[in-house]
C-alpha cells in the first residue's frame, strides 16, 4: 500500500482499512524498528464538503488522508515522527526519523513502559448510509434550503459535510485497538437586509440532521430578528439555547485535567471538593453516552471511563493519563494524549446533566430577558475565573412578560462560566450541541440570571 490507496473519487466507507490491513501495518512498523518499545498510530480520514451561499452551491470538495505516526522510546527518551505513505521504504524512514529523534532527547523520567494489550467498551457510531452519501445526495437537500430561502425572500448560507473516519494503534508489547465513526454536519445561515438566524446539527447518522428542518429554525430567527432595537448593555437573565451554552462550557475541558490542577493551570485549583457551582450542575466525563463519539480508547491505549466530574455543584474528581495517575496516587481514566506532550490529559467528553424545562416554558417564565441563540468569538481574559468575552450573534432576542417582544442589536460579553453556572434557574433535556467554538458535547438549554453585556456591537 502506497498514498495511492486513498482515492478522492470513492465513497468514504471505501476509503477505510480492515483490521487485518491496520495489522499489517503496525507490524511492518515493528518489523523496521529496533527501539525497546515502538508503537504506531494509524488515521485515516475521509471527508467531503459541499459548501453553498448566495442560495446557490459554490463549492463540492472531498478530502482524504492516512497518517501513520510512529514512536519509539530508547533508554527512556522517546520521540514521534509522522508520514503519509505506506510502503516499504517510507515505513522505514519514519521509523528511522523517529528513532533519531527519540536517540536525541534527554531522558524523560516519568515516562512509563508502553501498555500490553486492554479490553475496551463496545461503541457503535459508524453508519453506513453517512459513509456512503455522494454530493447528489448533498445537493438535494441544500437544493431545497436554497428553495426556502427564496420563496421567504431570504438568502441562505452553509455547509454540509459527510464522511467517516478511524484511528487504530498499536505496540510493540501486544496492545491493538481500532475505532471508526462516521460524522455529518449542517450548518445554515439565513440572512435578511437587517438580521440574520442560524441552525446547526452534528451526528454519526446522516438522517439524524433534517437540513430543511434546520433551515425553516434559521429562517424563522431572521424573520423574528428584523428591524433589531439596541437596548442598555448590563446584567440580563439570559436563556441560552444548547449552541451558546456548549461554546461557554466548552472551555471548561482542560480545567478537569490533573496535569493542569498540578501545573496550577486550572479554575479548580483549591476549589476542588468545595460548591463552586450551583446544586443544579452535575457534569460527567462519558464517552459511552449515546449522544457521544469518539473512541473509548485514549492517545495511550487506555480505556476511557465514566468520570463524575461534578456533583450536584462541587469538582469532585478529576481525568488521569497514566503518568499524572502515578505521580498522584490515583488510577488512569483514560484521559491521556498521545506520547510525548506537554498537556497530559483532557476531559474530551463533557456530558452536562439535563432537567425538564423546555425553552418555551423558560421564555413564558420570565418577565425580561433575552434569548440568545449562538455565540461567536469567544476568548478567554482569565483562565482562573473563567471570564470569556464574546459576542452574540444570528438570533438574539428581548424576552417580555413572558414573550418575545422582538429582535435586538447584538451584544458584546464578559462574563465568568464558574459564575455563570453558579446562576442557572432552570435546564432543559441536554441535547448533543454543535457550536464554533468548541467540539460537540451534550448540554442543556439553560436560564441564567445576571448574565454580564458590556456592550452593544454594531449590527
């Protein structure tokens, strides 16, 4: 197998390898290494993308890439190299970069010997029909948003990506693990003179987005946004829809980690096992949850667990690569990045506990406020208060007496998550959650009070 073996022109499932192939791979790779340990990484990922504005689709592009990455440890030093072929020869050289670079390095003493083989949670999150989608099938569903949007005299604008990807690795003490999901994404804005509305799904299943249900939310945001008032910036009780609430939380997944509580890099340093939030919040690490993806393995080859991370508003507990498990007396978790790093761990799987109040009861039960529905550019001014600034943008709305009263300018925010969910009144069903500034995670809707605008922007 050579780089030729991945083809643009193919469905993703057919860009995938077998087990026995991610085999034969990994042992070419030890068959070239003379390190004390070696352990390959194999990512192969195909995606296609068609991409339309101006009601019409401009673009249709398809992407496919394998990498093996390969590292060896000697004496204790140890070091990655990385290529994009398969054949004889380049397997070698990469083994013999790493080996040089791995030769070079001084000794890491906390480096651990590479795990043997591990049993692994069963997770099934690749669906063939995503994998096999064409650009036809595409197209027939943007055909029909760009429809909508022109009979509402609108003009719409987005994504809409399929594909499928896996990872596999193994050592050279025996440990192998395969994992392959499949991903499809929608995104749409529909835009107006003077407002705008947006909507976005994620899925492994390609039926689960709707793309004309996405559109007819977004287009009804931008018609309920037109003719936007400016109002005073100050503190609001804000309802949050599940988009807003993931891109806040969402930088929350390092701060769960023990290299960064060690590194004194977290909000939850000396906070930890105290109520910093409120009695609502109760916050997991699961990457079984069926509203979840990704592999229930880590970069080291552990199983993933199930980490209580919040309960009921207090850190209890944190994530654990094998390194930061040893130097703190705990157990791994399955948490840990691919070897060498400098970050150790991550909770990559946020899950956020859920309640039963449906955004429109939340509306009907407040006197004023504002809804807003997405947030963009988000930055974080202080990572031991978790203050982000941002703005909010695509759907943003004053709520009165228990109604939508109408559009408003969009506001700019500074405002501290630990604060923040320290100040929920009410939660609906966490909902799997796609936003811009942070990876999936599942979340719920969320009613805030005393939510933090400095300013008003201008559109």
């Amino acid at each position: 197998m050579t780089r030729a073996r991945i083809h643009a022109s193919r469905p993703a499932a057919e860009q995938l390898l077998s087990d026995a192939e991610l085999r034969r791979l990994a042992e070419a790779v030890f068959r070239a290494s003379d390190a004390d340990e070696t352990e390959v990484h194999i990512d192969v990922v195909s995606d296609a993308l068609t991409r339309f504005a101006n009601n019409s689709i401009h673009q249709n592009v398809a992407e496919q890439n394998l990498t093996v990455s390969v590292r060896t440890v000697y004496d204790g030093r140890t070091a990655r190299a990385t290529t994009n072929r398969t054949d004889a020869d380049s397997l070698r050289q990469v083994v013999n970069a790493s080996a040089s670079l791995a030769r070079s390095q001084p000794k890491n003493p906390r480096l651990l010997p590479m795990p043997g083989p591990q049993k692994y949670a069963r997770v099934h999150r690749f669906v063939g029909r995503t994998a096999q989608a064409s650009p036809a099938d595409r197209a027939r569903a943007v055909r029909g948003v760009c429809e909508l949007a022109a009979k509402r005299d609108q003009t719409a604008a987005g994504i809409f990506t399929t594909g499928a990807m896996q990872f596999a690795m193994a050592n050279s003490r025996g440990l192998f693990a395969a994992y392959r999901q499949t991903r499809a994404e929608f995104s749409v804005t529909m835009l107006e003179s003077d407002s705008s509305g947006w909507a976005k799904a994620n899925s492994p299943d390609v039926s689960a987005l709707e793309p004309l249900a996405l559109a007819v939310r977004a287009s009804e945001k931008a018609e309920r946004s037109r003719q936007p008032h400016e109002l005073l910036p100050g503190r609001y009780t804000v309802i949050l829809e599940p988009a807003a609430v993931l891109d806040l939380v969402g930088f929350l997944f390092y701060d769960f980690a023990a290299t960064a509580i060690r590194d004194q890099r977290s909000c939850f340093n000396r906070r930890m096992g105290k109520r910093v939030l409120g009695r609502n919040i109760t916050i997991w690490d699961d990457v079984t949850h069926p509203l979840q993806t990704g592999a229930p393995f880590d970069g080291e080859g552990i199983p993933r667990q199930k980490v209580l991370l919040v309960d009921r508003g207090i850190p209890e507990n944190l994530v654990y690569s094998r390194a930061a498990a040893k130097e703190m007396r705990k157990r791994p978790t399955g948490h840990g990045f691919a070897l060498p790093n400098e970050y150790g761990e991550a909770s990559m799987n946020l899950v956020f506990a859920g309640g039963k109040s449906s955004v429109d009861e939340m509306i009907a039960s407040t006197d004023r406020g504002l809804l807003v529905t997405r947030l963009w550019y988000i930055r974080e001014v202080d990572p031991y208060e978790k203050v982000l600034t941002g703005m909010t943008r695509d759907g943003t709305f004053l709520i009165e007496n228990g109604r939508i009263a109408g559009g408003i300018r969009n506001f700019r925010f500074n405002q501290s998550v630990l604060e923040m969910l320290s100040n929920v009144e009410a939660l609906g069903p966490a909902v799997r959650a796609a936003g811009e500034e942070a990876f999936e995670m599942v979340v719920p809707p969320m009613k805030v009070r005393d939510f933090r605008f400095t300013e008003v922007t201008k559109f």
